[in-house]
C-alpha cells in the first residue's frame, strides 16, 4: 500500500457538485493498494498515518501526532499512485489491487484509523471526485508498506 500524507489546515472532497467529505486541520490521505496488499499492509500504513509526528510542537518543532493534536483525517482512494511510468508515455496500471480487494483495504485502512478515536471522513471509492486542500507547511510525506526509505 502506498499513502501520500500532506498536513493540512483543511481538505474536502467533492462527487458531483456534492461534498463528500470535509476536514478541519488534519491529515489529507491519498491512498493506493497494490496487487498482493493484505490487512497487515493496511495496520503498518494506519500506525504510521496515526503516530507520525509531523505537527509542531509549542517549541515550533515536529514532534506532534495527529493523534496528539485531535487533528481530522481525509482519506481519498487514489489508484495512480501505483502507475509505472517508467516506459513510454502512457503510465500502466498493472500493479494496482483489482477493485473489490482494493475497496476492502481501503476500507480496512479507514476502519483502523477510526478505531484508534481518529474523526475520519473519506471520498467515494471509484468515483471522479474533485480534492481541494491548504497544505500546511507545506508537509507532505510518502508512505510504502513495502520500501523503507
């Protein structure tokens, strides 16, 4: 699984004309499952997306967890983030999760997330959604369940 994190100072997402969900300071989450994901792939990404200290501290230091701050959470499924791009001009998809397993860790990554007393409000999987956002910081982060960077 692979998430792009952004700290924000607030993020919606719109479905045809119609707020799906909207956030206060928080986290924005683009999200994407890969072929081969499983539920331990959405608990490593849901511990780190929880527990990362990117939010300042009195001292102006990152050392805050949204957790911490009782930030929000926007979570938008986001398939592309699994595009090769490495040959041509056309990116290829073939390493993204097929739909109904890619739903369901989605929804798993949420779910962890909201167990963990997280306020989490999300898009509308596979739809065309429009995401606005005021990147805070700017701060953004890349998460792989699989590489260490």
């Amino acid at each position: 699984m692979r998430a792009v994190l952004q700290r924000v100072s607030s993020a919606r997402v719109v479905v045809e004309e119609e707020s799906v969900g909207e956030i206060g300071p928080g986290l924005a989450v683009l999200l994407g499952v890969e072929e081969g994901d499983e539920e331990n792939d959405a608990l490593f990404l849901a511990e780190k997306t929880a527990g990362l200290r990117i939010f300042e501290d009195g001292e102006g230091k990152m050392n805050l967890s949204v957790t911490d701050t009782g930030g929000e959470i926007l979570v938008v499924s986001q398939f592309t983030l699994l595009a090769d791009c490495r040959q041509g001009r056309r990116p290829g998809f073939s390493r993204a999760a097929p739909p109904e397993k890619a739903n369901a860790l989605y929804e798993h990554y949420v779910d962890l997330l909201r167990e963990r007393g997280l306020r989490v409000e999300t898009g509308t999987f596979q739809a065309m959604m429009e995401v606005s956002l005021v990147n805070r910081g700017p701060v953004t982060m890349l998460l792989d369940s699989r590489k260490v960077f």
